[in-house]
C-alpha cells in the first residue's frame, strides 16, 4: 500500500486536473499522429477506425489501472513508484533505468533530430553539423533551464504546445470535413485478427505517453482526484482526436493515401489550404515535437529524483534547488544524456529497445496493480479503485502479452540484454555497497 505520507519532498504542488490532461493530451499526440493514419490505412484501408476502437479499448484497461495506483500516492516517480511499492527495490530499479533510459532518453534524441530535419527546410544552416549541435543545445539548454526555474514553467509550455497543435490539428479536422469523399470511406479491405493484430502493434504506440505526467506525483494538487479525472479525459480527447484525423485523412486522400506515407496530414492541408496549408501543418509538427521533449524534461526527471531519494540512484539526482524548489540536478542530468545522443545519434537499435521498454513498463504496473489490491488501504483512505475486480488488470495484462508476442525476435532479444544489463548493475552496486 502506498502511504501518502510517507514521503515528504518539498516540492510545489501546481499541477490540477486541467493541467494534467493538457499534459496527457499533450504526451500521447506526438509526432506519430502526423504519420500513422497513413501507415494503418495501407494495412487496412477505411476498416482502419476499427484499429483505432480497439487500441482505444486496450489503452483505457491499462490507464484505468494507472488511475488506481496514481490516485494512491502523492510521491513523485510515476510507474517507478508503483512497481518498487508493489514489488520492491530490485524491480524497481529496472522499471526506473528501463523506463527513463530506455523508453525517454532514446526517444527523446530521436525527436530532436526529427525537429532539426524538419526544420531545415527553413533553415538550410542546419544541415551543418556545428549549426545542428548548436540548435540541440539551445533546445535541451533551454527548456531544462525553464523546468530549473519552475514547475509552473514547465507546465505553462506544454499548455502552450498542446494547443499549439491541437488547434491546427482540429481546423484541418473541421475544414477537412467538407472534403471528405463519400467513397474513400467504404470499406474495402475486411479487418481480421492478424491485420488488426499487426496494426494495433504500430497504432498503439501512438498511444503511449499517457503516464509520463504522473511522474509528477509529488506536484499533482489532491491526486485522489486529479489522476483517475486527469487520466480518463485526456485519453477520451486523444481518442476522439486520433479517430477524427483518421477519417478525414482516409476521407480526403482515399485510394492515394499510400503515396503520402511520409507525410499524409500536410499532403490534406495541402489539398484543403493550398501551400499555406503546408505550412500550417509543417509549424504544427515542430510544435509537437518541442511539446513533447518540454513534458518528457519535465516529468522524466522526476523519476530519477524519486530513485535517488530511494537509495537506488546516486544521491546528488536527489538534490531540490533551494530557491525554486525543482529537482535540478535530475533535470540537468537528464537533458544532458538527451543532449548527447541527439548529437552522436547511432540510436536507430535503441529507438527498437524504446517500444518494447514501455510495454514492459506498462505489464509492472498492470501487475502492480494486482500486488497492492491484496495489501488493502485503510478504511479512510478514499482512492480510486478500478471497478470488476480483478477483471480488468487481468484483461490489461492479457492485451499487453499479445502485444509483446507480436514484436521480433531481435527485438525481444534486445529487451533481455537491456534488463540483463541493468540487473548486473544493480547486484554490482549492493556489492559495492556492502564492501564501502
């Protein structure tokens, strides 16, 4: 069980329910949505909303689970939380290095390099490698800078980038609408297990996100409330969005889509817009992306803070600065890494290690959730519970082992050797610990 009280880390608490779900919405609508309606048409055709409804299912047994053990802790951590209360340090310990390294860190370098990409277009000076250097330290420099100076800093901008994108996002939804072509929407490809299965493996990532703003639990205002609303809203928005942008996109360009793999949203606003259109799509995608860098230095340090304040990371990550009271250290130390692999890049093997990282992530919490029941809360504590019992982590737990079967052996094979890895490590520290 997870005692509220238990931890006392001086930190401000800002983040309320409308906060939170910008941040979710936000977290999940990255820059696979400008993407993936292509990707899922090719495979399925019009029938793709189908896909849509049930990763949209799959994703509400697993967030309902995040809601139970989120509304039952105000320490900061997250998932990391979750996993070493249920099943202690050793577990833990992955679940922290799997989850920030090898589900953030990566990713994040990722991103920053697609943000250069599609930024030189408009600024050709960055196809040099100085420039390139240059602008990734301006980007990690500064927003870890503005996370260092305030929560509230960190929490205004990803409010800014949500509706930074989300409102172009709903004008090409909305004006697109009259567009649509009533043919492209008949189905022509009939959905299947395997099809389905294979589609869902890809869509449901661009679900994935969800979770990194509870991180912030030690800055979450009455998480009792504010998680389980947070969570349902900002999921139920990022549904209704992903499948309205599917429509349209399957609406507009029909058979055509798969010539637009690249880039099917701008190839729409172009037919909607005109050039202009192009552009607006174009400033939309470089929102995105600075949005979801601005939540991942923004909440993923705050994992590191709770393993240092645990004993399990090294002390100093632990450190809050006395003046405006952020984890800085964390956060530095973070955007750092981030900062290194954006520059070196060589990530493209790491990038395959990210996907299954969350999902193994996503299992330790199902199966926390099944842990803690067992353990009660007391009879004042009033916390959210998911409703079924049993029923729906065990459903969540089910969905998740279906994804992972669908992954490649090489990229199983690099998720042992990543857990492999980070278990000699952690048994290496107790020796030392013991020795010193």
């Amino acid at each position: 069980m997870m005692n509220p009280d238990s931890v006392k880390e001086n930190l401000e608490r800002e983040i309320g329910v409308r906060s939170l779900t910008l941040a979710i919405i936000n977290q999940t609508i990255g820059t696979g949505i400008f993407v993936i309606p292509a990707l899922i048409a090719v495979t399925l055709g019009a029938a793709a909303v189908v896909t849509y409804i049930v990763c949209g299912i799959l994703i509400f047994l697993i967030a309902l689970c995040f809601a139970e053990l989120g509304s039952k802790t105000t320490a900061s951590g997250g998932v990391y939380e979750y996993i070493e209360t249920a099943f202690g340090p050793y577990a833990g310990f992955l679940a922290n290095n799997i989850y920030w390294f090898g589900a953030c860190v990566i990713s994040d370098a990722a991103i920053a390099n697609a943000l250069a990409d599609t930024l030189k277009y408009f600024f050709p000076s960055l196809n040099n490698e100085i420039f390139r250097i240059a602008f990734f330290i301006l980007i990690f420099g500064g927003i870890a800078l503005l996370n260092i100076r305030s929560v509230k800093n960190g929490i205004r901008f990803i409010e800014f980038t949500a509706f930074g994108k989300l409102i172009p996002l709903l004008i090409l939804v909305i004006v697109g609408a009259s567009f649509i072509s009533r043919e492209n929407l008949n189905w022509t490809i009939t959905p299947t297990v395997d099809n389905i299965g294979s589609a869902s493996l890809l869509l449901f990532f661009a679900f994935m996100g969800f979770e990194t703003p509870l991180s912030n639990g030690g800055e979450i205002k009455n998480p009792k409330r504010t998680v389980p609303l947070g969570i349902f809203l900002g999921i139920a928005c990022v549904l209704i969005i992903y499948l309205a942008i599917q429509m349209v996109t399957q609406g507009v360009l029909g058979g055509t889509i798969a010539a637009h793999q690249d880039a099917p949203l701008a190839a729409v606003a172009g037919i909607v817009f005109g050039k202009g259109g192009i552009i607006l799509i174009t400033i939309a995608t470089v929102i995105s992306m600075l949005g979801a860098l601005g939540g991942e230095i923004l909440s993923v340090p705050r994992i590191l803070f709770a393993g240092a304040r645990d004993g399990l990371m090294p002390k100093a990550l632990s450190n809050i600065h006395p003046r405006f009271n952020t984890p800085y250290i964390a956060i530095l130390f973070y955007a750092s890494l981030g900062l290194l692999f954006a520059i070196f890049g060589g990530f493209k093997q790491l990038a395959i290690i990210a996907s299954a990282s969350a999902l193994i992530i996503y299992l330790g919490a199902v199966l926390a959730t099944l842990k803690l029941r067992k353990a009660g809360s007391p009879p004042s504590e009033k916390t959210f519970k998911v409703p079924g019992g049993f029923t729906i982590p065990l459903l969540a737990m089910s969905v998740i082992v279906w994804l992972l079967a669908n992954l490649s052996g090489q990229e199983l094979l690099s998720m042992v050797i990543f857990i492999v890895t980070f278990s000699f490590i952690y048994f290496l520290m107790k020796v030392l610990k013991k020795m010193y």
